[in-house]
C-alpha cells in the first residue's frame, strides 16, 4: 500500500482534499473547506509535475494558509460593507436610528406614538409636535424612540 501511494502521490492527495471536503460538509466550521481545496490544488500540482514529498507538504501548508486568509480577507471587507443595521439582527429599535418618519398623531407633553412598518412605537420628544411632522429617530431608551424635528434635506 505504501508503494503506490509513493508511486503515485497526487491519488493520496485527491484522496486527502476529498475526505476533508466530506469532513466539512459534515461539521460545516469553514476551515476544512480551504484544507480540502489547497489538497486537491496540491494533488493536481503533484500530478503533472512530480515533486518531492516535502516540498508536496510544503505546498499543501502554504495553499491552506493561503486559501484560509483570502476567505479571511474576502469575509472582513465583506461584513465592513454591510449596512450598520444589518448587524443588529433582533435589534429593531436600533436599526431605527437615523431613519424619518412623518407622524400621524400629536405628541401631547412629548408624548406620543408613532407607526413605523406594521407596528406602533412609543415616542418621546423635547417639544410638543403636530401630526404630519417629519420626524427623525435620535436614540433608543428601551423601547421608546427618542424624535426630533427632522431637519429640510
């Protein structure tokens, strides 16, 4: 057995990249995905150029960290292009902040509520303000949004 795989290494490392890839789809963390991938790349390399067992480790090593820190790089610039409220999942009241809104009810001492969507949310604001002002959400104090004139854009 250790004759053909010596005999023929790039089957050992086709053979490697399948079982991690099979390993990946079973626990799914990500990384066993670049592994399989870089053994793969290394048994076609292996294949049509026949090198040596170090340096097939060699290139396995450097594919893998290689292939992991381009995933790395891709995912950081792809979660700093998301939208801030994207990442507050469960989080409506913040998703909310900065967003205008035109008020269907008077805002009796600050008072009030407003639609928003399909919901109502309580409102307070500095001043008292008419229905059918535009309205922009400053903060969140629990689950009252805090309003205030929306200035003219």
């Amino acid at each position: 057995m250790i004759a053909l795989v010596l005999s023929h290494p790039h089957l050992f490392w086709l053979s490697l990249g399948g079982l991690l890839l099979v390993a990946e789809m079973l626990g799914g963390s990500g990384y066993l995905l670049w592994s399989g991938i870089a053994a793969a790349v290394t048994g076609a390399i292996t294949w049509l150029l026949p090198i040596g067992w170090e340096w097939q480790g060699a290139l396995f090593a450097v594919l893998t960290l290689l292939a992991a820190w381009l995933w790395w790089k891709w995912l950081t610039q792809r979660t700093s292009r998301q939208r801030p409220s994207e990442g507050q999942l469960n989080q409506r009241g913040q998703q909310l902040l900065g967003q205008r809104f035109t008020l269907d009810s008077t805002l009796v001492n600050g008072r009030g509520h407003m639609r928003v969507g399909d919901s109502s949310w309580p409102v307070a604001a500095d001043d008292d303000l008419p229905a059918g002002s535009k309205v922009e959400v400053i903060a969140v104090e629990g689950i009252v949004l805090r309003i205030r004139l929306s200035p003219p854009r």
